[in-house]
C-alpha cells in the first residue's frame, strides 16, 4: 500500500505545497513543531534515509538546502534545524524547522494548531523566496 507521502505526491491527499522537482517533493508538515515546518521528501518510495542510493540522496540534500534559504528568508528565525525521525511514516523525510532556540527541535512538544489561512499564508510566503 502506498505511504501517506507518495499519496501526497501524487496529489491523492492535499497538502501545503512548497516545491517539486522530478525527484523530490517539499510540503509543510500538518504539526507543525513552528509556522513553516516544512518536509521534504523524495518521491520514490523509500522507507529509511541510509537505504537511499548515494546519488539520490545527495539530491535529497541538495533538494533541502534550496527549501531551507526559502523558509529562513521566509520565516524569521536564527536557523533551519534539522531532523530525521521517520518512526510515524515509513518514507524518507527530512523535517526543516525555523528555530531560535535548542528546545523549538523538541518533537515532545505540543504542535501548533493553525488554521487553513495561515498554513496557505506560510507556504506562499516560502515559495515567494524560492528563486
Ligand atoms: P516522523 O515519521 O516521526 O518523522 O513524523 C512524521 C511527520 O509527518 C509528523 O511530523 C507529521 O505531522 C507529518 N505528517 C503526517 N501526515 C501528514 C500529512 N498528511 N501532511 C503533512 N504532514 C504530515
């Protein structure tokens, strides 16, 4: 069966798209930790980062940066924290998190709760930035 994020690319979900090319996707995450939490993924299927293909991988890297100067010119912040979790969706995902401080990358904290506007309102804001 296929993982909620290759529904998502293939536009089977909605999300709050950020950016596509022809091998990752970037959206924003739906709990968001803070305003412009962003995934980015790669589209083929892959459930654990270390199983990826050398070349795919760096592409998924390189794919993260261009999204992280998008979010911090987008989203005031000190820097783009990074994790790699993956316990919740079995496809490859890298969380992009606008942060101040080393407690905003506590995934124990409660997420945000915003609304449809906002969410729309951050994704064309990143996406503004993207060049
Ligand atoms: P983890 O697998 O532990 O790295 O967490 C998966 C992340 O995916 C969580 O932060 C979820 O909020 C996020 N997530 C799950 N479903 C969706 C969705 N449909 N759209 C956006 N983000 C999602």
């Amino acid at each position: 069966m296929p993982s909620i994020f290759t529904k998502i690319v293939n536009g089977e979900i909605p999300s709050y798209k950020i950016d596509e090319d022809e091998n990752y996707f970037a959206f924003l995450d739906i709990n968001p930790l803070a305003k412009g939490h962003t995934l980015v993924i790669p589209k083929k299927e892959i459930d654990y980062i270390f199983d990826m293909d050398d070349a795919m991988h760096a592409g998924l890297w390189n794919f993260a940066k261009k999204i992280s100067h998008a979010i911090e010119k987008a989203v005031p912040c000190k820097r783009i924290g990074i994790a790699v979790i993956g316990l919740e969706v079995p496809h490859v995902h890298i969380h992009l998190i606008p942060i101040n401080k080393v407690s905003d990358m506590n995934f124990a904290m409660p997420k945000l709760q915003l609304s449809k506007e906002e969410f729309e309102e951050t994704a064309e804001k990143i996406k503004k930035q993207l060049s």
